[in-house]
C-alpha cells in the first residue's frame, strides 16, 4: 500500500506521531470495524473512526431516526428524522471520508444473522442499547476470537469495557453480569434518561480504545472496566476479573 499525496496530507497530524507513524496510519486503513446500532454512543464513535481512516467501516442498525433522538445522536440533524439510521450515517461518513469502504446493514441483529454480518470485520464495537444484542455480541466474538469494544451510558454515567478474546486471561460480559437480565429488568435511555453528552465522552473513549487495539499501543482496557460518573467527574477503572465458573473458561 503506497500513500497518495492527499492521504498523507488528511492524516499528517496521526502520521507524525511517533507511536502511529506510516506504518500504523497503514495498519488502520487496512482495518475493518462493525459498529452495532448508531445511537448516541454509535454515532461518535463512528464520526471518529472514519476521520481517523479505519479502512473498511461497517454499521449496523434498523431503527429510524426520531426526533428524540436529536439531542444525543449527533450524525443525525432534523432532516433525517423518519429516515433508516444506518444509510443516512453512512451517507454522513462518506462525506467525512470518501476513500474509506463504508457498508451499512439496515437489520437487527440475531444469532441466525451475527456471522454473516460480522464474520468480515476485525473488530467489533457495542453501541446497541439492549441486553439482548449485547450479550448476543458478546458470545459471537467470544466464539471467534474477535476484539470486542463495549460502552454503555444512562442518566449522566456511563461505562467502557474491551474484550480482547485472542487473549487467554479476557473476562466476557457474563464474567461480569452472569444472568442476562430480561428486557423488563433494564430500564434502558428511553425510560432512565441520559445526558447527550455522555454519548459523546463514553463513544469517543470507545473509538480512542479501537484505535489503540489496532495499532497494538498503550495499555489496553481489557481486564478491566472503566466507570465514569459525568456529575462528579470520577473516572474508576476496575479490575475486572475471568469469573472461574463462566462459559468463557469452557470454551477455551
Ligand atoms: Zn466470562
């Protein structure tokens, strides 16, 4: 892969980063991400990895846009409100980015349809707003060894968490919460409510987390969770230990 003179003009502030460099500007554009539901945590981190130049950007949603969503999910603008999430976002992203491969996947995810939507993609980031498709992405990439970057935000706190799978020691989401709570148990944005904000600082943390995932820098957040309470502005990162009885030790 040889750059051209506008590739390296678009990304020369990453470029001249000692630790990036050429050769991980390389790495990212060589890169495939799925983000899983554009909301208000999919819509930065999406922004973020198609400016950063992840080369192949893939985003999954069914949902239409709706004016409620306005004051968080902000790929969106007035405009789109009745309109498929995941085509709009991409049709943003491509602006953004016109030289990254974007695909969109206008379905809700299920185990019938995981592998066939994901099985392309290196990494995957949980922007979904649900208990089902989380841990439904949480076994996938658990069974197929993929890096998995998880965030979750409610009221005015939020929270990271990244699986890295092709690593013995990574605790999964059952290590952390073993019963799947029903939809009944959680009381999801839509009930809780939620600062738009939150979506911004917990999806920008999740994009920052990718980014180091693939360029294979820093100390990853796998191990450990990252709790973050936006009123006091305490970020905790909390050991996050392989619980002995959970699914992920038998699969292994
Ligand atoms: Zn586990």
């Amino acid at each position: 892969m040889k750059f051209t003179k506008k590739q390296i003009d678009r990304y020369s502030r990453q470029i001249i980063l000692k630790k990036i460099g050429v050769v991980g500007q390389k790495k990212l554009l060589k890169s495939s991400v799925l983000i899983i539901g554009v909301g208000g945590l999919g819509s930065p981190i999406a922004i973020y990895l198609a400016a950063l130049g992840i080369g192949k950007i893939g985003i999954v949603d069914k949902d239409n846009v709706e004016i409620s969503n306005l004051s968080r999910q902000i790929i969106f603008t007035t405009n789109d409100v009745k309109k498929n999430k995941s085509s709009i976002a991409i049709k943003k992203l491509k602006k953004i980015n016109p030289s990254i491969q974007l695909k969109s996947f206008n379905k809700n995810l299920t185990i019938q349809n995981i592998n066939q939507v994901a099985k392309n993609f290196d990494l995957i980031v949980d922007g979904s707003d649900n208990f089902r498709t989380r841990f439904l992405i949480n076994d996938y990439c658990l069974q197929n060894k993929k890096i998995l970057v998880s965030g979750a935000i409610s009221k005015f706190d939020g929270q990271v968490y990244t699986f890295n799978f092709s690593k013995k020691k990574s605790p999964c989401l059952r290590c952390f919460i073993p019963n799947a709570p029903t939809e009944h148990d959680i009381d999801n944005c839509e009930y809780e409510g939620v600062l738009g904000t939150l979506g911004g600082i917990i999806g920008s943390i999740q994009a920052n987390e990718v980014a180091k995932e693939i360029l294979g820098i820093g100390d990853t957040l796998c191990g450990y969770i990252l709790i973050i309470d936006g009123l006091k502005l305490t970020f905790r990162k909390v050991k996050l230990n392989k619980r002995s009885d959970c699914n992920c030790n038998e699969k292994k």
